[in-house]
C-alpha cells in the first residue's frame, strides 16, 4: 500500500505527463483517509499539466470524488480542472478558465494592473500575459473564505 507522501513524491518526481497519469489514477482510489492535500496536489497537477484528452476520465472520476472536510466542497477543485482542459482542448486561453468559473486569479497566470481596497471587498484590473485580455475581478472576503467575480474589462486588450 502507498503512503500519501510516497504519493507526492513520485508526483513531484516525473515528467509533467507522467505526474498527470499518476495523479489521474491516486483520484480513482481517493479515500476520505488519504486527505485533502493529495487530493487537492492531484487535481492542480492535472489542471496543470494535464490536456483536452485528459478532461474525460477526469470528468467521469468527479461524481465518485469522496467528500473530505474543509471550508468548502473541494471537489469544486475538479470541477474547474475539468473546465481547465476542456478550455485547453477548444484552444482557448487558459485565463478563461477561472474568469469563467469565478475562482481565484492565479497569481503566476495574471499581472495585478491595479487594486482598490475596501473593508471587506478589494476590487483589481488583471490581465493575462498571453493573450493580453484584461479583467476586473472583484473578492468579497465578507464570507467564510474568499469569493470572486469577474467581468472582462472594457481596457481588454486584443483577442
């Protein structure tokens, strides 16, 4: 039987299509007991590096997913991996993802343009890299965890 963390380490140990395979199978056999930490590692993997052709099996997994305690449902996780490589496979830009499914921006993906602060509310002007679109994108951190909402900005750039 395999360890969590030996898991991980195989993860972090090949090549980005291996790691995708690997973690494609830890989520068919995804216990409550393995923890949210492989799980959540294994579907970032997969939304990562993952392809169009990955989106079905993941897809099909997601119903089975086990629920494992947390602030919220993290299955929302796989859902958005799965729209992710759908994106990927339609050719779109990746930035559509999360502007689509109103999850967080990636930090790595966008460059904060500008930001207005609030009290609980911070509202800023991203844009991706690689395509040039531009985003505001608004995070109300009035509930339990941070939300967002994103509107393509009138500055968007060519697309």
């Amino acid at each position: 039987m395999t360890t969590r963390a030996e898991t991980l380490e195989a993860l972090a140990e090949t090549s980005p299509a291996e790691a995708v395979a690997q973690a494609l199978s830890a989520l068919e056999s995804l216990q409550v007991e393995d923890g949210i930490i492989l799980a959540m590692t294994c579907v970032q993997i997969v939304a990562r590096h993952g392809t169009g052709a990955d989106a079905p099996r993941l897809k099909a997994l997601r119903p089975g997913l086990p629920a494992i305690v947390a602030l919220r449902d993290w299955r929302f996780e796989a859902s958005y991996a799965i729209r992710v490589l759908e994106g990927r496979a339609r050719g779109e830009c990746a930035c559509e993802a999360p502007a689509a499914s109103g999850d967080r921006p990636i930090p790595d993906a966008f460059e904060v343009l500008s930001e207005t602060l609030g009290d609980w509310i911070t509202t800023s002007l991203v844009r991706c890299p690689a395509c040039d679109r531009r985003y505001s994108v608004r995070r109300d951190d009035g509930y339990h965890y941070p939300t967002f909402s994103w509107a393509t900005s009138p500055a968007a750039g060519a697309r």
